[in-house]
C-alpha cells in the first residue's frame, strides 16, 4: 500500500495518525482510511529512507508486541 502522506504540522498525516517515531528513518501511524478484519486500524510502517509504506502490524496489540520484542 503506498499513498502520499502529507504533515499539517500537528502530528497528522493525511489518511493517518502518527503513533511512534523512533528515530529520522521511519514512522508508525494509523491507517485511519479503512478497518480491518480485526475492526480496528493498521499500524503501517513508513520508511522515510526509501519512501515505502507498508503495513507492520494489524492491531495495535500486535504493534506492541513487535516494538517489545524489537527493542526488548
């Protein structure tokens, strides 16, 4: 899934909400254009190096369980 992202310089992105910013090469947000079979949002991955945005988790439970086991 790719899709122009665009800050308004409040933490929003157009289509999402940042969540996490770990360091200056990516980006967590919510996916707030559509739900999931999961009824709630996907957590995607922006890489601001390559431009790529993907999908990273598909509940917010799961992101946490990512970033813990990422980083301990």
């Amino acid at each position: 899934m790719r899709r122009g992202l665009r800050n308004d310089g409040n933490g929003r992105l157009e289509g999402g909400e940042i969540l996490y910013v770990p360091d200056s090469d990516e980006l967590y947000f919510f996916d707030t254009t559509s739900v999931n079979e999961h009824h709630e949002f996907n957590v995607m991955q922006y890489d601001l190096m390559n431009g790529i945005i993907d999908v990273y988790a598909p509940t917010f439970a799961d992101f946490l369980e990512q970033l813990i086991d990422r980083w301990g």
